[in-house]
C-alpha cells in the first residue's frame, strides 16, 4: 500500500523576489505605500497612472528604484499586478485594460465604500464584492483579492519599519494565492494568510468600513492580526 503523500506545510511559500509588481493606481495614497515598502523588501516596482509624466514624478519621490508608466505599460509589465485604483474608476480601469492583463496574477485590493454623515459603509458591487467584479471583467486573468487593510498613513511613514500586521488573501488557485502571501511576507512585520475563496471577498473588503471607525474613534491606524496560527 503507498503511503500518503506528506501535507504540505503552509507556510512554505514560493520565492517571489524576482517577480515584478505593478501598482495601478500608484499614484493615490495606498498605491503608493504598497510600491514603497514593496521596493524598500527589494522588489522590483512599476507604478501606473492614467498619465504617465504623473507616475514617473510619483516614483521618484518614491525611490527605492520604483519606475513609473502609463496604466497600460504598468499593466504589461508586472508580473503580478495590484489594484489600487478608487472604487469609483475600478470598472472602467479594468476594462480598459483587459488584453494588458490576460495571462496575469491580479491582486484586487480595492474596498467598494461610502460614506455619509454617520460614517463609512460597505457598497455591495452587482457581482458580490469588487474582486468579483474583476474576475467577471477580467476572464483571462488570475485574480486575488489583498492587502484590504493596511493604513497608507503607516505604508508610507519612511520612520515605521515594521508594518506588523496579516493580510487576508482570497482567490480561487491556492499556487497564486501563496504567491501574493510570499509578497506580502516581503514586507517586515507582514504575514500573508489564506482566507479562503473569491465568493468571500465582500466581507473581507467591507471590514475595512469597521476599521475607519475604530480609527476614528481611537485615532488610530489599527489593522487586522489573526490569532492561533
């Protein structure tokens, strides 16, 4: 009789140091922190914006060997691609760059969110949540969902060094979820978790409604850490 085969641990994640990550949407406040502290862990950084002049100013005040382009080349030439853009332009965004994407991992990392006198509140997208509107937009491309939770004010503090903080990971190929885990453990401080499938993004991007008012209320940059693992 063959013994089973071993369970894998998982916490062996794969090497991802060589991969290129674009940041669409590096421009704004999130996009930018992520591109920061990815390329401060040594990553290679492409930021994308709808104009190009505007990226290349935002990456040299990056630093860290970040470069700049248009959405479409950003799009062409990361190997895994985030997406950092407003809610608002998330559609249209993706849209427009369907063909740039197909055949690439893409991390969705945007919260569908409004707000009115009483505070932030979750949106619900026609598709269930904003990682399915891009999977839905996005046929031909890998798509996760991540990195929901983190303050922009702490990415982009060059005097934090450690972000200690989890970040859920959700998507339907365990290989490319572990991918996005092993970027986000680039980061010092950052551990990535996975958090199961697609179909349980809203929940994981509405969160995000609940830590602004935990910030607000304790003025604060609170985010998520998973206990028991």
């Amino acid at each position: 009789m063959t013994a089973p085969a071993p369970k894998k641990d998982p916490w062996d994640l794969p090497d991802v140091s060589g991969l290129t990550v674009g940041v669409l949407g590096g421009t704004g406040d999130q996009g930018r922190g992520l591109a920061y502290r990815l390329a401060k862990a040594g990553q290679k950084v492409v930021i994308g914006s709808r104009a190009a002049d505007r990226a290349r100013g935002a990456a040299e005040e990056i630093g860290h060997g970040v470069e700049g382009a248009d959405n479409a080349e950003c799009a062409r030439r990361g190997d895994v691609v985030i997406v950092a853009v407003p809610w608002d332009g998330h559609a249209a965004t993706l849209e427009g760059l369907r063909e740039e994407l197909a055949g690439k991992l893409v991390v969705d990392c945007v919260n569908p969110l409004g707000f009115d006198k009483k505070g932030a509140y979750a949106l619900v997208p026609e598709e269930g949540s904003a990682a399915e509107q891009a999977a839905a937009l996005l046929p031909d491309s890998r798509v996760t969902a991540a990195f929901h939770h983190l303050s922009a004010v702490l990415l982009r503090d060059p005097a934090i060094e450690r972000i200690e903080t989890d970040v859920m990971v959700l998507g339907e190929v365990r290989a490319d979820c572990e991918i996005v885990q092993a970027l986000a453990g680039r980061v010092p401080g950052m551990r990535g978790v996975f958090a199961g499938r697609l179909r349980n993004a809203h929940q994981v991007e509405s969160l995000v409604a609940n830590l602004i008012s935990v910030n607000r209320r304790y003025k604060a940059h609170a985010g998520l850490r998973l206990t028991d693992l």
